[in-house]
C-alpha cells in the first residue's frame, strides 16, 4: 500500500489455550520495532 493512503490492521484467531503471554508480548515486541507499526496489542476474547 502506497505511503498515506490508510491503515493496514492485522488481526490473528489463535487456537485456545495454545498462546503463551511471553510468546504473545515478544510477538507485540517485535512488532513495535517496525517503523511501520503504529502500535501493537493483543488481547484474551471468545469467538462464537
């Protein structure tokens, strides 16, 4: 996508009970390390 043309949101469903809140925070980490991020979070939820 070119340069000031919107944002780009990435969204991942992880399988349950299979994330760590290490790996999670290193992958939030790695992320905020990039220029191009503007921030990075992640969250606990349910899916239906």
């Amino acid at each position: 996508m070119p340069e000031g043309q919107g944002a780009v949101e990435l969204a991942a469903i992880l399988v349950p009970s299979t994330a760590e809140a290490s790996e999670l925070d290193a992958v939030i980490a790695a992320l905020e390390r990039s220029a191009a991020v503007k921030s990075a979070t992640w969250t606990v939820g349910t899916t239906s």
